[in-house]
C-alpha cells in the first residue's frame, strides 16, 4: 500500500515508459511523415481529439472506481481477520482455564495462519514466517495439502473439538469458537474470490487503444502542427495523465499481486501476531512492519 503523498518520479516511469516511448515514436512519425510525403495526412478537427479524450476520461473515472471498490473490500476483509483473530484467543481465555497450554498453541496458530494466507494469496512461500507458530509435525502434514491456509484452520477446529471432548469447554463456548472459526473461513474465501475474478482485459484493451487514438488524432490536428520537439511533449505531458491513471486502476483492481499498490497483508499479520502474542502474555514482541521506501506491504 502507497503510504507517501510524494513519491519517486521514476515510480511513475517505470510504470507507464512503454507507453509514452510509443506517444514518443506516434509524435516524431506524424510530424516527420508528411516532410517526405506531403499531403498524405489529413488535418483532423482537433474537437475530434477532445471529444475522445473527455470519452476516454469517462472511462478511466468508471474503471478507477472500480478498481478501488476491489482494492477496498480486499482491506476490509483483512480488517475482519484482524477483528475475528483477537476475538478467537479473547473468547478461548474466557471460556476455558486461562492456563491451558492450548489456547496458546491456537493464537500461535492463528499468527501463522495469518502470515500464510497473505502470502499464498501473492503467490509468494506459503511456509515463510511459520518457523516456531506451528509444530513439525504439522508442518509436515500440511506440506501435502494445496490450500497451506485451509489446513491450518483444520487444526484449528481439531483444537476445539479436542478442548469440548475433553470438558474444557461447553456447548456454549463451543458453538461462539465455531462461528469464529466460519467467519475467518469466509474471509479467506472473500480474498481467495477477489485474487481469482479477473476484472475483464478486453475493458483496459479497449480503453488502452482509445488513449493510443486520441494521441494520433491530436498529433495530426493542425492547432498542434508545431516543432518536433515541442510537440512531442505535448503529446507525451497529456498522454501521461491518461496512461498513469490507467496503470494506477489495473494495479488496484488485483490487491494481491506483490505490487506497492497491494493491500498491506504482511503488516496487518504482523499486527496480528503482536496483539495475540501480548494477549497470551508473551513480552519478546516483534516490531511492526516498517515503510523502507513510498510504501508498506
């Protein structure tokens, strides 16, 4: 997540450079082209290239609300993990002996699951973190499985049976850790719905071909008949708007890509383990995933 108002100017370069080295070479090629061929190319009324270019903005406001509204859910859904974690060993102190060894084997368990999930949905390692919040055994276990995130949460409901079937917990308790448990699952398959619905390309095809044709129809309109250079520019400084807007909304319509954009999944679960590891009264506490650069993942 971009955390900084400002940041790196060549951020936004590297995003878009292919791009505008295109705007660039359409430029050069439409003011030099007609030196060797006079009469070729036609004088397009510039209200043609305004007119598409308040289309194309229509269309980049509409996609980039999209893309937020996808980028949002993501961050509140990870807001619930956070919400349902701390309620999970908060509800496991209440309703069994606050000296069971247990309820600190789920909390640990619940940190790795956190640190899991966000990872495995940015295709990273999904075992990276895990070291000392799960035991070999398990580890080993869910090795074999596909859904590294799901398997943890199996053990998690293991714990709870095993905690009722023992009489450390009643019905009751049983039945509020077990509407604990469903609601964390459903988080997990909100994330896992929202990394696997492709926002449609045809959409940023279209919208990236409508930017490429406003350039060319503003190139070729005689109020900007001017010197190669300064019409480059020009061409280049308006397109760019465009272009990194668009970027910007296709970065946001997929929040778990690893990319600065991202939903800060990796803090929030290093917010989690603080919280649940204070919670089971642990003081060795790790710190808090710091910015090194315009953003925090």
């Amino acid at each position: 997540m971009i955390t900084k108002q400002i940041f790196p100017i060549t951020y936004i370069f590297s995003e878009i450079k292919i791009s505008l080295l295109t705007v660039t070479l359409i430029g050069v090629v439409v003011d030099v082209f007609p030196l060797f061929f006079p009469g070729i190319l036609p004088d397009i009324p510039i209200s043609i290239a305004t007119t598409l270019g308040i289309a194309i903005s229509i269309l980049i406001s509409f996609k980039v609300n999209q893309s937020y509204d996808r980028w949002w859910e993501a961050r509140k859904v990870w807001g619930e993990i956070v919400n349902d974690s701390r309620t999970l060993v908060l509800q496991l102190k209440m309703y069994a002996d606050a000296n069971n060894p247990m309820i600190k084997t789920i909390a640990y368990r619940q940190i790795a699951w956190c640190y899991s999930l966000g990872q495995s949905l940015r295709n990273t390692d999904p075992f990276k973190n895990l070291n000392g919040l799960i035991s070999d055994a398990e580890l080993k276990e869910i090795q074999a499985q596909k859904n590294i995130p799901l398997g943890i949460l199996n053990f998690q409901t293991e714990s709870i049976k095993k905690l009722f079937d023992e009489g450390k917990l009643d019905g009751f308790s049983r039945l509020q850790l077990e509407g604990t448990l469903a609601q964390l699952t459903a988080s997990m398959g909100k994330c896992e719905r929202i990394k696997n619905t492709v926002f449609p390309t045809t959409y940023r095809k279209g919208l990236h071909l409508a930017i490429y044709l406003f350039v060319i129809f503003l190139a070729m309109s005689e109020p900007l008949r001017l010197s190669v250079i300064l019409e480059v520019f020009i061409l280049v400084i308006i397109s760019m708007v465009f272009f990194f807007l668009e970027k910007a909304a296709f970065r946001l319509q997929d929040p778990f890509e690893n990319q600065p954009t991202d939903t800060p999944v990796t803090s929030i679960a290093r917010t989690i383990d603080i919280n649940l590891r204070q919670l089971v009264s642990e003081t060795d506490l790790p710190k808090p995933v710091e910015s090194d650069d315009f953003y925090i993942m």
